[in-house]
C-alpha cells in the first residue's frame, strides 16, 4: 500500500486504528520511497513442509518417525502433525527445531544477499 499510494495520502488503516498504525504506516512509507531494502523472502521461499518432513525423519523412536511422515501427507496435514506432536509431548523439540531451521534460513539469505549475520 506504501508503494502504491501517493506521498500526500493516507491510508484507511490509520481511520479505523490511529494509535497503532501510525508508526508501522510511517516505516512502511520510508521503506518505499528508499528504494534500498531488501524483501523478505516469504511463504513461497521459506517450505514449512519441507521443515516439517526434516523434524519427522529426525525423531529417534520409529514409531512416532512414521506417524509424523504419515501426518504430514494428505488434507489437513499441518493439523494432523501438530495433533502428533501434542499426542507424543514432543512440541517444545518441534518449535526448537523450527527455530534453528527458520533462524539457518535466514542466516543462508544473508550470506546470499552480502548482508552480515549478527546474533542478538
């Protein structure tokens, strides 16, 4: 919306949430003008089922290994994981393990865009 409207316009965002949306609007207008930030990558470059797949294939116990695999495949397979991992109390390793995956993606993007990884 800040690439699209001009300089002098505001958005509807800032009629109906004024307190919130004014510092967010505002960032997001400088970015758009600046023309020297990088996108993100998204949903399309990050493949949430491709972490998934990698945690099920590390899971020591065969049995619970086949059941996230099965999971995983078909309608509603994030639900049906998720359903595992809260069955088998193996959640806090999930979300560890998506963060390590999520925090490597974003240090690869980095490297592959000169941008130097600092840990907080």
């Amino acid at each position: 919306m800040a690439e699209e409207l001009d300089d002098d316009e505001e958005p509807d965002i800032l009629k109906w949430q004024p307190e919130v949306a004014k510092d967010e609007w505002e960032a997001a207008r400088q970015i758009a003008q600046a023309g020297h930030f990088m996108r993100l990558p998204g949903a399309f470059e990050i493949h949430e089922w491709a972490i998934l797949e990698e945690f099920s294939q590390s899971v020591k116990s065969a049995r619970i290994r086949d059941e996230l695999l099965e999971a995983i495949h078909g309608t509603g397979a994030f639900r049906s994981f998720k359903n595992a991992i809260r069955r088998h109390h193996i959640e806090d390793s999930w979300y560890a393990f998506r963060t390590d995956a999520l925090r490597q993606i974003a240090i690869d993007w980095c490297a592959e865009n000169g941008i130097a990884w600092k840990d907080a």
